[in-house]
C-alpha cells in the first residue's frame, strides 16, 4: 500500500526514524534504566518494540494505559505515574498477575489504592513542577503511612516537568540536579529500590534517578527539537493541499487531527499561518507552489496529544505503508 | 446512575442547557434557515434532537461525518462543506440515496466529484477568511464548469470565520455584510437556490444568506461565551481533584481531554495556571479549598476539538446521567 491511498489526515511513523530513535535511547539508557513512557504513543505495537529493545517496565499515566498494556502482555511491571481515586480497575490487574504500580501523594490516593487491590505504590514527590507530588520533607511519612497500610512502598518518583524543554543544557543540567536533590532526600526517607525520574528533555542529564520515564524520544516533535538532541522526527500528520489561492494554500490537517498547545505545526519549505479545524492554511507567496492534491507532511508541536486525536498509525518508508498499528491506548 | 460513578475525565453534557440552546437557534432560525454543523460536537443523537427540532439539512466538515449521519438516518440533506479529493465514499452515499452536496473551489475538487460519484456541488467562495473558496470573481466560471460536466450546482458557500470571534456585535454586523456583499455577487453568477454562510458567532446578524451553518451553539465553550449570545455553556469536562498542595491543586484533566487552541479551560471561582497532558493545575491560595476526590467542572475554551478527544456524552441532569451519547463521528 502507498501513503498516496491512505484517507488524510492520517498519522505516519517513519520507520528508519523510529528505529534509529528506539536505539540511540537504549544505547544510553540500557535495558531498567529505561522506563518508556506509553503517554507519548498510546501504542502496544510501539511499546513491543521498546519490550524487544530491553525494556521491560513502563511507564502509564491513565488507567486504560496500564490496562491495554497489560493486555498486550506487557505487563511485566507497569507504573502508573500518576494519582487515581479509583484504583479498582488496577486492582483487578493485580490480581491477575500484573505487576501494577501506582503513584501515591497524599493520605487520601493511600486509602484508595488499599482499596481498590493494589498491592505496590511509589511516593510521588514534587520536585519543582507545581503539580502533582508530595512536598519532599513528606515523602517518609507517607511510606509509613502506606507500609502500615500493607502496601509495599517499592520507593519515589518525581518529575522535573518544568525542565524538559529548556533549551541550555548546562542549565538544564544544573536545574535537574537541584530537582533531584529533592527526590534523593525524599528517596532517603522513603526506603525502596526505585528512584524514578525524568522525560526525553533530560535523559542524558539526570544521572540521579536509576530509571528515566521518557517517551517523547521514539516519535519526537518540533518543540523537543529544539533541544539539538540525537533525536529524529519521526511523527507527521499527512495531508492533501485541497485550496490553493493566491498568496496561500490549504492542506487537510486542523485541531483534530494535531495538537497546538505547543504552538503551530510545520510545515517544511513554508510558514504556517493558522490552523482550523480541519485545516492549516500555509503561505505560498516566494515560496514552491503546491498543486491540489499534493500530499504534504505537517509536523506537530506536541506528539502526546497529536497521537491521542488519531486511531492509527501508520508505519511508513516514505511512500511504503509497512504497517497500520492501532492507537490502542486512547481514552480513561 | 450518578457522575460519582464516572471515570473521569468525562465529556458532560447539561440537558436543561443544550435544551435551551437547541430550542433558542430554533426560533431565531427555525426549518432550513438553519443547517446545523455537526463538526462541533460529532454526536449523532445530539444530531436527531436538531433534526426533531425541524432542521433537515445538516452540515458536515469529514466524510465520516457524512457517512455517520446517513447511517444515523439523518442523510436527507448533507452538505460537505469541505472540499475532497477522493470522493468514492461520498459517490457511495448518494448511490444507495442519501442527498449528499459537497464544496468545490476549484477545477481538480470539480472532476473529483465527478470521479468519485457525487452528483450536487456548492461553489465555495472566499469572503475574507483566507482558508478555501474561489475567489468571488471565478464562482461563475467554476459553476459552469460543473454543469458542464453533469454536475448539480446548488449554490454557493462561504464562511466568515474570521468574524464569529468579534467582540463588537455592530461590528461584526457591519463586516459580516461587506463579507455576505461578495457570496451575494457570487450567487448572482452561479445561481442554484443555496447561499450558504455563517456561524454560531454570526448567525444573528447574517441576514443575507438564506441558511445559516451554526454548530457550536449546542454546547457553548468559554470564547464564544465571551459574545453574549443568548446560549448557555453545556459542555463540561468533568473531572476529580488529585492531588493538593500548599497553593495549588490538580484536577485529572488535560490535554488530552480537553484542546487549548483557544486558550486555557477555566474553572469556576479559581484559576487556572496550566495544563499538561492528564492535568490542569488551578491556584487554590485566597481560593475555596479543594479536597482530594472533588468532582470538578471543567469549562473548556473550544468546543470542537475538546468532543473530538473524547468517545462518549454524558448527558447529565446536575449530578444525575441521563444517557450515555457515542461521539460517534470521530476520525476521518
């Protein structure tokens, strides 16, 4: 099949792109330091390519993730990075023989993973991002807590959020290690073997977590591009130039089918202008003239919630369709 | 059953409040002065509530929107009011008697319709939105060219959007009728009976085309909102506070279940600092205090793109649901 039958807007992954991103990280990240994180792909058929490469715990951040993850028989040992108030849905997982572990903060996300079966939680620690997370000086009373509970507390987690795209990297250096200072005092407290930290835009500088939740790395966009790591792009959205006038044109990718809270997409030999809907209008005055009809890749802002809008991708070499792996892991 | 009961982040939707939306567009544009878009909330029960309402035509921005509506039984008049390069799936639709219209602007989107089957056209205009349409001076050409090749042409579309957002109801009046000058120029050249045009933002004071393409009017978001028109905000993201902290707090919904290309969601009596992809972290110093486990609504900036990351409606009376809508007009 050719991308040149496929209805647009339609999700393609380049695969040399893929496989040359998947290596490069599992080169520098080897088999546990590496936890992929499924959020920024939303795929089984991806994150078995990352399981094949020697990484065999994941990274969740909602329960349909760990639950189709598990499903796919992925389930070696998935972390759902993230608090939840119903945890029976993991329970049931659990008892099933799936090695699920949840994110707790607070008394109240204790309480509940008790509740709902869960059996293994870390202690989520805010590092600096204003989100979720314990305050640091919090964390060893919170393992009590869960201990007493008759959890077992398998350590901490915290996200230097707030660093991935800066874009100097000593000082991204420097601003991950202060972050971290957090999470190793909290780690101190809390007891466990887990101190797990970190996304694509530090990788290659937090050497204080012993596991990195990085995810964006397998499919990139043009925001972590920025960064000038060893990263391709290997994520567009391909669309069809269906209006061309003088001045502009208009190809068939919009706000359902990428995301633009990164900012506008791009478009390579052109400037964006705006996107709609269902359209991204793009200018032509000096610049190569489409054609109606022309297929063109968009490249989005944001992979996370540009995969989240589609149900497919398509795994592609240039204009060979390889592949069509279901977004498997949409939804709560 | 009770929202408690449901996992969040859920797509509610207000019934009292799409009730008095629906009823409201009704009489200001009742029968065919109105054809409803269905792009804005890809529902295609929330479609038969329009429909039982009086509105017979519909407008669609996707084949799939065209293809669930006839499936849905509502095919008795749709217009794509989009322009298509592939249209088999269309061609199909009107074969097995489904009315389906579709824009062209241009020679290729012409032979395209007569390619794929489709036999009833609408000649797009550009009004000053630079997106698609003809220029107003080539509609004639383009309409002559269509009936030469056997097409129906029913008459002309163009689409103010660069209004529908204008603060200034004179205003927008004033520029919706130099816009409507150039459609109304066009329809002279073309003929056919349709003169198509307008929005939620325009659709009071849009009186010179004869059917008004309204979508967002439904449900309500917090920018159109911001016009004062007399339609309610119906759609919420529900969602449940995760996490606290000293200053702020969480709620599980975010990028992916809400879109920010019109801005950041708000939430009543707080504000909002950010979103990420499962989070929107809202300031709680000199606030209300949230407790972990807080139902929340959500009101999110646009509405279009928000249904589109979602599966289901939730049609809900306060804290009770009332039924459960697929969002089943998704993809492409």
């Amino acid at each position: 099949m050719l991308i040149t039958e496929l209805q647009t807007p339609a999700l393609l992954v380049e695969q040399a792109a893929l496989r040359h991103n998947l290596d490069t990280m599992s080169t520098a990240l080897p088999g546990a330091r590496l936890r992929p994180h499924v959020k920024a792909h939303k795929c089984t058929s991806l994150a078995r390519l990352q399981y094949a490469n020697g990484h065999h715990g994941f990274t969740c951040a909602t329960i349909r993730e760990v639950e189709a993850m598990a499903a796919a028989g992925l389930g070696t040992d998935l972390l759902l990075a993230n608090e939840v108030l119903d945890t029976r849905r993991l329970g049931r997982l659990a008892k099933d023989g799936h090695r699920v572990t949840v994110a707790v903060d607070s008394t109240e996300t204790i309480e509940a993973a008790v509740a709902g079966g869960v059996r293994e939680v870390v202690i989520d620690v805010n590092v600096g991002l204003p989100r979720c997370g314990c305050a640091p000086g919090e964390a060893g009373r919170l393992a009590d807590l869960a201990r007493g509970a008759g959890l077992v507390v398998r350590g901490v987690m915290g996200y230097e959020g707030h660093l991935m795209l800066m874009h100097q990297e000593e000082q991204r250096r420097a601003q991950t290690e202060q972050a971290m200072q957090h999470l190793l005092a909290a780690s101190a407290d809390v007891g466990g073997e887990l101190i797990s930290a970190g996304g694509t835009g530090t990788y290659s500088v937090n050497t204080w977590a012993n596991e990195i939740q990085a995810g964006s790395y397998a499919l990139m966009d043009t925001a972590y591009q920025q960064l000038g790591q060893p990263f391709q792009q290997a994520l567009f959205v391909l669309g069809r130039v269906i209006s061309v006038s003088a001045g502009w044109a208009v190809v068939d990718v919009g706000l359902k089918s990428l995301s633009l809270d990164h900012g506008l997409p791009s478009i390579d030999g052109t400037e964006v202008w705006f996107c709609s809907d269902e359209h991204t209008t793009f200018r032509t005055d000096g610049m190569p003239q489409p054609a109606v009809g022309d297929l063109i890749r968009v490249r989005p802002a944001h992979v996370d919630p540009t995969v989240a809008l589609h149900d497919t991708m398509h795994l592609v070499d240039g204009t060979q369709v390889l592949e069509q792996w279901p977004v498997d892991m949409r939804g709560w």
